[in-house]
C-alpha cells in the first residue's frame, strides 16, 4: 500500500500538535501574567477547556473519519466546564473542583486517544503520559483546593505541562517514519 504523507494521520497531527503547544504556551502566558491578579482569571480558565474542544474538533475534521467516542467525551465534558465555570466566575475553590473534574475526565480521554493512536502511528507516549498525568492534577486540584493548598493561580502551571507534551508529541511525528495506516482500523 502506497501511503500518501500528506494525508496520514502524522501529518496533520504534527501540525494539531504544535498549533496546540503554542496556544497553550500563549494561555499561560497571559494567565500567568497579565490576568494573574484580574477578575479576569476565572474567564481564563473558563477558556481552558474551550480550547480543548476546539482542538478536538478541528482534529475531528481532519481525520474525516467520525466523531470518535473519547473525542464527543472531551467536546461535552468541555462544554459543560466552560460554561459552568464561567458562571461560577470569583467561587475559586468550586472552579478548583470543576477544573479538576474537567482534567480527570479529559486526562483520561487523552490516555485513552493515545492509547488508540499507538497502533497507527506507534509512540504516544508523551500523549498517554500527559492524560495520566493530567489525571493526577485534576485529583490535586480536587483534593488541594478544599484542603487550601491549592490556588486558582496554580491552573496556569497545569498549561505549560500540556504544552510541552505537545511539542514533545510534534518532534516525535516530525521525526517519525510513516507508516501503513488505516483511519478506519
């Protein structure tokens, strides 16, 4: 089977991945810094899983293959925390647990699509690493921000572990070999 590169699942994955790694960069960028002090954090925060469903849904699109049961999951389970989030605007310790909820579920999901994904591409381990571990953050969050050790302002450095198994995620594709694939396996 002749593979087209342009079309395999590397290809737009290495490009998701990046795009994904800069957003995220930026996110905590401005979290950390210019909203870290604001009214305007839990707005941010809100944005958080937001930018998760729309990664998930552009990555939807590109593989032109359906809505994958991990990826409705993630889009609904973002949904749902956007919007409770930024309704529940200044209630930090409520955010916490919402957030942290919002990152067991979705670090789940994760794991679960990188899991999925090894067979097709092979590694994943950096995609499968950060639902684990985005998992554990999310029971910190949870159990942290009720027992006071844990801040909204803490939500930011979650981001940057994110973004960097992302880039990781990126250099793994762009260095790959392509191999046999089929979208539908």
């Amino acid at each position: 089977m002749n593979i087209d590169v342009e079309n395999s699942p590397n290809h737009y994955l290495k490009y998701l991945y990046f795009s994904r790694f800069i957003v995220q960069s930026i996110w905590a960028a401005l979290a950390l810094t210019v909203f870290k002090s604001s009214d305007f954090l839990p707005i941010m925060i809100a944005c958080y899983p937001m930018l998760d469903v729309l990664f998930t849904l552009i990555e939807v699109k590109a593989q032109d293959s359906g809505l994958r049961t991990s990826q409705g999951i993630t889009i609904l389970i973002g949904l749902c925390t956007t919007l409770v989030i930024a309704a529940l605007q200044q209630k930090a310790v409520l955010i916490l647990d919402l957030f942290g909820t919002w990152a067991i579920l979705a670090g789940l999901m994760q794991a679960a699509t990188g899991i999925q994904r090894r067979h097709l591409l092979g590694g994943q381990w950096a995609m499968i690493l950060s639902g684990s571990q985005s998992t554990l953050a999310g029971i910190a969050f949870i159990v942290g921000g009720n027992a006071g050790k844990y801040h909204i302002e803490d939500l930011p450095r979650y981001a940057i572990f994110g973004a960097l198994y992302f880039l990781f995620s990126t250099l793994r594709l762009w260095l790959a070999k392509p191999k046999n694939f089929s979208l539908n396996s």
